[in-house]
C-alpha cells in the first residue's frame, strides 16, 4: 500500500474545506461597501454588478455607501472584515492608487490589507462650470485665471477629481482654490448654487447635469471625444495640449481571503460587467469601458498606476497632507 507523507496528507486535508467553501459560496447575501456617496460613479457600477451577482447566485447583495475621509472609513472598513469573501470594496484609483501619496499615513495598507479581487471598468471624467460663468471654452477658463491668480476655485470629492484640477494648474501654469468635498455629488451641489467655480468628475456625475442644461461642459479629461458627448473637445484640443486624467474601478476583498473565494467573486463580477445589464445600466450611459482582470493583473495594475499618481503628485507639487 502507498503510504503519504504526513506533512502531504495534511496539506490536502486543510484544502477540502476550502475547497468546499468556494463551491457553496455565496450562501448568505454579500455587501459591497463603497467609498464614495449614493449617485456617484462608483455607487452606480456597484449597484448594476451587484444585480448581476444576484442573478447568477440568487443572493442580495447590499450596497454600504461609507462616504468621506478620501475613502478611509470604506477601506478601514473592509480590511479588518472577516476575510470569507461576504464584503467587498467597490472602490476606485482614489483608495488603491492616489491616496498613498496624498497621505503622510494611511489607516490601511492599499496592497497588504486587500486581496485583489479584479478591475471592472476605466473611463474619463468632464470639466464643467455653471453656465453663468464667463469662460465658455477650456481657453478662456485658463485666460480668466491666469488673470487672476488664485481667484477662482475648483471642487473635488475624490482624488481623481482633485489630482485632474491640480494637472490641470501643473500644465496650464494657473493658479486656482481648491475645495474638497466628501464626494463628486455634493461639490456638484455647490457647483450648481454658485460656490465654486468649476470641477472636473467623472462622467456620470456630470454629464446629466450638462444634458439638462444646469451646468456648462468645457472639455473631457480623456485623450479623445467621449461618445456620449461628442461635441465637447477633450481638454488637450481645447486649449492645454496633452493634458489626460482618467479613473477606474476595481474590486478588492479583506487579506487572506481563501484564493478559491476569491476566485469564485472574480468570476461573478466579471461576468456581471460584461452583461448586457450592466453595460445598459452603468458602461454605456456613462461612456465607461468594461475593463476587467484576474486577481493578479489587478496587483500588476495598481502597482503600475501606484507608480503613475505618485509622480503626477510630486510634478504637481503636492505636499502630503
């Protein structure tokens, strides 16, 4: 007869269990906490990849809006949950990317706390003013402030807001006020009533507010034309030549969560984002591109974009706060 090795035999032992875990899971509802505000971006792809997840499991998946503090509470939040794949970031490159170099200390670890679970979608975001603001065009912003130095203000309820209006003082040589907010939503709130004079956010935040005629779009961050607004010009072409910002979404689950789990939710979401429900509720209304990843091209991406925000912070002149 065979005989094993003890330490072998063990081994496989402790993998049943895992092994059974994933395949009964998810066995209860699973919550998506998320860093920003309900009616953000990333509140909207969580909600529509959420729907998608109950339709292949039949589980609930409850969306946890954890807003304010640049997504420290969402993401302190997440990283000490038990690590068994029934809570998940929804975040975006604010907490995972930006946020290590805006912050002299962070209350987590963006890449030890977190097991990556995978990307789910990158886009542009759109400069908007109100309509009662003089400049109507990317140029005449960039005139009236240079103008006037430290006149006019910029909101931001995120840090791929924030860092698009502080690229764009870097590269048009200007100099504005910025306002920081808890989320895109309420500096648009601002926005609306006059407080502040312009922000840039992500498209599904403003772009609304364009069609309807309460704010003015001045150019898109992306390096080509949003499909969604095809008659804005991107902010390179209207007047600060090779300007680009952009953002993107991923999942991410608490450290040492088993990698059949975790496994188990890369194949959920990105079979979520790339249904034709998620790309009806949230891609294609929001002009955002299905971009997913495995587990491990997740870490090879962040640890490359970790990499781009830290010397846009440091080009900026950006001091941590």
């Amino acid at each position: 007869m065979t005989r094993f090795p003890f330490t072998v035999l063990a081994a496989a032992l402790a993998i049943v269990p895992l092994l059974s875990q994933a395949q009964a899971f998810p066995d209860k509802p699973i919550t998506f906490v998320v860093p920003f505000a309900a009616g953000t971006a990333t509140d909207q792809i969580a909600r529509a990849l959420g729907n998608g997840v109950t339709a292949e499991t039949k589980q609930p998946v409850v969306i946890d809006n954890k807003a304010g503090a640049s997504g420290f509470i969402a993401s302190q939040q997440v990283a000490k949950a038990p690590a068994d794949g029934y809570t998940v970031l929804i975040t975006t490159n604010t907490t995972h990317a930006a946020n290590e170099h805006l912050f002299k200390k962070l209350p987590y670890d963006p890449v030890k706390d977190y097991a990556p679970i995978a990307a789910l979608g990158k886009g542009g975001q759109i400069m908007v003013v109100n309509p009662s603001f003089p400049a109507k065009t990317v140029a005449e912003f960039v005139a009236l402030a240079k103008k006037e130095p430290g006149k006019y203000s910029f909101g931001s309820g995120s840090s791929s807001s924030r860092m698009a209006g502080e690229l764009l003082q870097q590269m048009a040589d200007i100099k504005l006020l910025h306002v920081p907010y808890k989320s895109n939503t309420l500096a648009v709130t601002d926005l609306l009533g006059g407080q502040i004079n312009m922000m840039i956010t992500d498209t599904a935040t403003g772009l609304p507010q364009v069609k309807s005629g309460k704010l003015r779009a001045l150019g898109v961050s992306s390096a080509t034309r949003s499909p969604l607004a095809p008659d804005v010009p991107t902010i390179s072409e209207a007047g600060v030549k090779g300007y680009e910002m952009g953002y993107w979404f991923a999942a991410y689950a608490p450290a040492k969560t088993p990698p059949a789990v975790v496994k188990r939710l890369n194949e959920l979401l990105v079979k979520a984002a790339k249904s034709e429900a998620a790309k009806a509720a949230f891609y294609e209304p929001t002009g955002t591109e299905v971009f997913t990843t495995s587990p491990e091209e997740l870490a090879k991406f962040q640890a490359g974009e970790s990499q781009k925000w830290g010397r846009i912070v440091k080009a900026a002149g950006i001091e941590a706060e």
